[in-house]
C-alpha cells in the first residue's frame, strides 16, 4: 500500500493550532478550560469533520473522531493524544499525536484502505497537570482510576471546582457516563515526540515503547509565622520560605540517593505568601514532581521526603500540610503491539529501537482499557516542555508512516 503523507500540511496545522496559545508566539500555552483551549478544541474538531469524520465529545471533555469501520460490531483501534499544553511549552508535545493521527488516516482513506474495524482519534481532557494538580484527568476517567465522585471534588488554585468549571463551558452531561467498558477497544497506539536525547544521540527516526515510568505529585503547604522584616529577629523567626528551600534540597537528595540512575525528581511549583520584600514568609506551597521506573525505588524516595519535611519543619517551627496527589504505577506496554509497531517500522525500513518512556501519557491509562503501546520520534536535544522544542516534519512523517502501516494492520484484524 502506498501512502502518501503530506507533512507540509501537516505542518501548516501544527503552526496553525501553536498560535491558538495564552501567551505569545513561540510560546504554547493551552490550560484546560482557558479560551485557548477552548478554541484548540475548536480547531482540531474542524480539521476532523473536513475530513469526513464523526466527531464528538463526553463529559469529561475528551473529543472521539471515527472513521467508520465495515464491521460496526467489531472493537475499533483507538490511537490519540493530547493538545492541552502547561505553561511555556511547545507545539509538538501531543500535537503530533492528535495532527499526525489525523493525517494518518487522511493517507490511509486516500490510499483505499477500507478498514474492517473502527479507527477513533482520542483527543484526551487534561493530560498535562496544570489546571488541578495532577495529569490525565480524561484518561483516568475512561479508565475508571478517577471517579465522578472525586472527580467533581477537583478543584484548581483558584479555588474553583471541576464543576463549576464544566458549567462555564457549557459541559453538562453525566460523568458516570465517560468511562469505558475493559476492552472497549482492541488496541490504543499513541504516536508522541521521545521528550528525551536517546533517539537523537543514536541517529534513530522511531521509538518503540516498552514501557512508562512511574510517576508521582506530592503538593506540600507550609505554614510558619509572617512578621516586619526589620524589626522581627532572627532567632524568633519561622520563616515558610526557608523550610520549603531546605524541603526542596531535600527534594533533589532523595533523588541523588535513590540508588537509581532513573529516579528523577522537581519541585517544579514554589508559591509564597505575602510575597513582599520586608516581610517575612508565612506560607509556602510546593508541588513536587517525582518519578522512577520502578515504584519500589520511587515510592522509597517519596518517604525520604516525607521523613525530612517532618524534621525540617518539627526544627524550624513550621506547620505542614502533605498531599499525594498522584502515585501511578509504572505501564508495560502490550508485547503483541510493540511488535506490531516493530513489523510497520520494518515495512516502511526505519530502523527503531524499543524504549522507556520517561514521560507519563493518556497511554499510561488507556493501558487499563485495553493493550496499549507508543510510537516515538526524536526531538531536538530531546528538549520538551519549552518553547524551542523541535522535530522536523520529516522526523514527523516518518511516525505518521508508522502510524498509519500499525493502524492499517490492526483495523484488518
Ligand atoms: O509530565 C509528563 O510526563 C507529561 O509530559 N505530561
Ligand atoms: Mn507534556
Ligand atoms: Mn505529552
């Protein structure tokens, strides 16, 4: 089968959708439940229905595009990603997932494959963790990992709820309804840039994913007492500020010391509170991002900290607050898949290699639905999370080809 990719439109739209951001171009910002995502979602739902496809939405906010299938009674093969960015981001980080899926069955119609089982795109709600604190909201939902129940106690730094939220955009319908029954798909393959240097520095076009680190947030809030800057001395002083820095150097020894070469960790939020020169902290409030490939190391890293915040602030004279608000076990991705997606590389001859991911994704939860594996490509640098992230449209279409040969093979099933 030939196909014919066109990676200067995929392009055009990958710029295009970059613009539709909270902060100024190069920078990609799309929150959920901004006016910037908001009208990302817009956008990418127009691209679909110009390509023929049915689209539509659950309540969580998750956007499912189909291209019917010949078998209705068959599973579909799901594949997808997210277009949802934090702050100071790029244009590629689940872009090429949702842009390149698109464009992998634009090639596919175009080239007449008819397929037996259902494609459906997932636009996922929420994979990055801005908005409430913790990652894959809609994910987690179809997996049933998150509840309705917890889910509307959701609530974002403002104070305002997940509900109040679904109100305001217009969201009404039941979150009982958004999960997925097991296998209510046959496969899910998220195609997704490496964020990492491995691919790159090996000279390789793709990456096939074996398996997703464990990730974890822990949100600390700590409390010690405010006063005048001049007049309050040091030795009566409980400063909030100082024992979030001694819980943050703390934060990278329990990485240091792990023992492993993979556990890595940030406390990547540091708020304080009244935030004026000549007054002492009195509030702290950190979000710490620690992660491993085996839950074992990192949960052993996570009571590290735990145990040096209740030193730190028992000395310093400080009142705190520890919340986890995400532990996820590490993903083995579906051997069966991977070989799949090992058999297009093959078909298309770029050579890959089987990898871990040390991001979390939507396939790290799809992977309680049904047998889940990723497509990687390189990145420049592997730099992710910042505006300069790059990869080529050529490094791009090579995953798209990938894509489309793995889609094309499973939907024949
Ligand atoms: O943080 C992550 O691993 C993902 O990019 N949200
Ligand atoms: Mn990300
Ligand atoms: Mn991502």
């Amino acid at each position: 089968m030939h196909l014919e990719i066109d990676e200067q439109r995929l392009q055009n739209q990958i710029d295009e959708l970059s613009l539709i951001s909270e902060q100024a171009p190069p920078v990609v910002t799309r929150v959920l439940f901004s006016e910037a995502d908001q009208r990302g979602r817009a956008f990418v739902k127009k691209l679909a229905e110009e390509s023929g496809l049915r689209v539509r939405q659950d309540a969580i906010g998750n956007i499912f595009v189909r291209w019917a299938g010949r078998d209705a009674g068959a599973q579909p093969i799901a594949t997808g990603s997210h277009i949802d960015a934090i702050p100071n981001a790029g244009k590629f980080d689940g872009v090429v997932g949702v842009l390149g899926a698109l464009e992998a069955v634009r090639a596919l119609q175009k080239a007449g494959l008819k397929p037996k089982r259902s494609v459906e795109i997932i636009i996922f709600t929420a994979e990055e963790p801005t908005r409430f604190g913790f990652g894959c909201i809609g994910s987690r939902m179809l997996a049933g990992t998150l509840t309705p129940e917890k889910a509307i106690l959701l609530k974002d730094s403002d104070g305002t709820t997940l509900e109040e939220w679904r109100r305001k955009v217009g969201w009404s319908d039941d979150l009982a309804m958004v999960r997925l029954p097991k296998d209510g798909y046959a496969a899910f393959i998220e195609l997704h840039i490496e964020q990492g240097p491995l691919l790159e520095r090996e000279g390789l076009p793709i990456g096939v994913v074996e398996k997703i680190a464990a990730p974890s947030v822990t949100r600390l809030d700590l409390t010690g007492v405010g006063g005048h800057a001049g007049a309050m001395l040091m030795p009566d002083r409980h400063d909030a500020l100082l024992a979030g820095a001694e819980i943050a150097l703390a934060v990278e020894q329990a990485a240091l010391t792990s023992g492993s070469p993979d556990t890595v960790a940030t406390t990547g939020i540091f708020r304080i509170e009244p935030g004026a020169v000549n007054s002492v902290p009195c509030l702290a409030h950190l979000e710490i991002d620690l992660r491993d490939t085996q839950s074992s190391t990192r949960d052993a890293a996570l009571r590290r900290i735990e145990q040096a915040t209740g030193d730190i602030c028992r000395r310093r004279g400080i009142q705190f607050n520890l919340q986890r608000m995400a532990a996820d076990p590490p993903v083995v991705c579906d051997p069966k898949l991977v070989s799949a997606i090992a058999d297009a590389c093959s078909a298309v001859g770029l050579p890959f290699k089987r990898m871990i991911s040390r991001a979390y994704h939507d396939s790290s939860f799809m992977s309680q639905v049904c047998p889940t594996a990723m497509i990687f490509i390189p990145c420049r640098g592997g730099v992710s999370h910042r505006p300069d992230e790059y990869s080529s449209p050529q490094q791009i279409k090579a995953g798209v080809a990938v894509l489309a040969r793995t889609l094309a093979a499973l939907t024949s099933e």
